[in-house]
C-alpha cells in the first residue's frame, strides 16, 4: 500500500506538515502540488524549495491541474504542466476533475497524449468515481472514489470490471475519516482492490489542507 499526497495548504502556513511530508517522501505514490489551484501566474519560492526537498528526498512530484469535467481548453491545461515541470520540477500531473462517461473518453485520450510528448511521465486521472473502463487504461493510476468516509463505509460499490486492473492502478481519497480508523480506511482499501489510497481527516471545504495520519503516524504503510 501506497499514499498519494494531495497537501493543500502552502508551506509557509503549515510548514511542520512539509517537513514530516519530506521526512516519509519514500513512503508516498507521490506529492500532488497545488500552488494556486494548478501552477500560478508566477513561481512560488516556498513551493520551490518545498518541491525541490521532496525531489531530493525521493518523491515523485505532480503538478495538479484541473479539467473542469472537460470544459477546459486542452492548451490550457498542456501550459499548466509546463510550468508545474519549469518551474517545480514535477515528473508529471494530477488531473482533477476528469470526465467519467464514454462520451469523454476520446477527448481525455487526446489531452492524455499531448502530456506525455510534454515529458509527463505519470499521469493520475481524478473523476472521483469510478468512470467507464476505458479511462484506466490512459492513466498510471485512476483516482476511482473521493469522498467522504461516511459514504466509503455506506455506499461504496465496486463495478466488476474494476477486478481485471491491477490494484497499483488504483485509488481512493477519503476525507472525514476517524483519526483512529485511518488504518482501517487503508486496510479497507486495499480490500477493495486500490493498491494507493489517501486517506485524511480533514473536512470540506479543503479536506487536504492537512497530512494524513497513515503518513504522520507510521500505521505501516509502506510506499
């Protein structure tokens, strides 16, 4: 099991939390940096010399970028990455809110490509469900649930196409977990077929605005 590490909140308000990110680098998919809702107008220094101390310290840093369901400019988003890669040194992209239907498919196909001629070397997809089966096969991972703990534990359902992909490929992001069941929501993860989970305590409106305790904490999560 694996953590990936969307921590947004900026380095100079919370730096311990970057600090103990640095220090459990090795234990993470990778980092998910978010200067500003994607890369900014400008470079950060804190986030310069935070991605740059994740680098060195071994994670694998990705730029997010959002794709507003597919309504976004595919331009849009290919600049977006080169500034994460310029001025972040990211090795690749989070892409939130991806599109899920079949009718989508083609056109994050084609967005998929060009990051990779960008050097994108991982590609994370986020539509947060779990989309037609085709999405998983562009991705290094899918992000296939995100959400609260409350619905992980009630409502999940699992489609059975998701038993034919290797759970590497796989991802849960649940917020609004118990402190003390963040090793269950790991544990429940894995059970469910995601080799990469993130689970957090944190609450709308940015639940990621904190560390998880699977990383904190040491609840033998390995990366």
């Amino acid at each position: 099991m694996s953590l990936l590490v969307p921590l947004y909140v900026h380095p100079a308000e919370d730096p311990g939390a970057w600090h103990r990110l640095i220090a459990a680098a090795d234990r993470t998919y990778a980092v998910v940096l978010n200067p500003a809702s994607g890369p900014g107008s400008v470079p950060d220094p804190a986030f310069t010399a935070a991605a740059g101390a994740l680098r060195a310290a071994g994670a694998r840093l990705l730029g997010y970028v959002d794709t507003d369901y597919g309504v976004r400019d595919r331009r849009r988003i290919t600049e977006e990455l080169r500034r994460h890669q310029d001025w972040y040194g990211a090795d690749g992209c989070f892409l939130d809110r991806v599109t899920a239907g079949p009718d989508g498919l083609p056109a994050c196909r084609r967005l998929v490509r060009d990051l990779r001629r960008l050097g994108a070397g991982t590609v994370v997809l986020n539509p947060g469900v779990h989309p037609a089966p085709g999405y998983t096969r562009l991705g290094d991972l899918t992000v296939t649930f995100e959400g609260h703990w409350s619905t992980y534990v009630s409502a999940f359902t699992r489609p059975a196409w998701t038993a034919r992909h290797p759970p590497d490929r796989l991802c849960h992001l649940v917020y609004g977990v118990p402190e003390a069941l963040v090793p269950l929501a790991v544990r429940t993860a894995h059970e469910r077929g995601a080799a990469v989970c993130g689970p957090v305590t944190g609450e709308p409106p940015n639940p990621w605005a904190g560390l998880s305790p699977a990383l904190a904490g040491g609840d033998g999560v390995e990366g």
